[in-house]
C-alpha cells in the first residue's frame, strides 16, 4: 500500500490549513486564535511526522540512509596469517 492510500495526504491538507488559518489569524485576527491554531498545526505535524517514522510498512526506512552488509566480516586472529 502506498502512501496515498493511507490518507497521509488529507493529513497533510489538515496541517496546511491549520498553519494558514495561523498566519492569517496573526495578520489580521485575535492573537489568541493565531497562538491556537499555531499550536495545532505543530500538535499535527509532530503526528503525521511519527506516523510516517513508526509505520509497520516502511517506517524508518530512509533510501538515503540505508546501510546494508553484504557478508558476514571476516575476524582473524593475531596469529593467523591473513
């Protein structure tokens, strides 16, 4: 299953608009509502971040982070010549 279909992206929808409704409550309404919705939008985004990190599908999986072993190493011992 893809992340679509998870509805990640609704998710993403919701944090967006709760920064807009931030900003725009910071520009021209109550400080109050802008402090609120500020703080929504991190509650969510802190969320949809540990949803995505803690998914059973593919969480912490990070292309670009990815280190694999391609064998079992090698010890030697002192003594042995290698």
């Amino acid at each position: 299953m893809t992340i679509a279909g998870r509805g990640a992206p609704k998710m993403m929808l919701v944090v967006f608009a709760t920064l807009s409704l931030a900003l725009l409550a910071a520009y021209c309404g109550p400080r109050w509502l802008a402090i609120v919705a500020m703080l929504a939008c991190l509650a969510l985004s802190t969320g949809l971040f540990l949803f995505e990190i803690y998914s059973p599908e593919y969480g912490f999986r990070m292309p670009w982070l990815q280190v694999e072993l391609d064998a079992v190493p090698q010890v030697w011992s002192r003594g042995d010549p290698a």
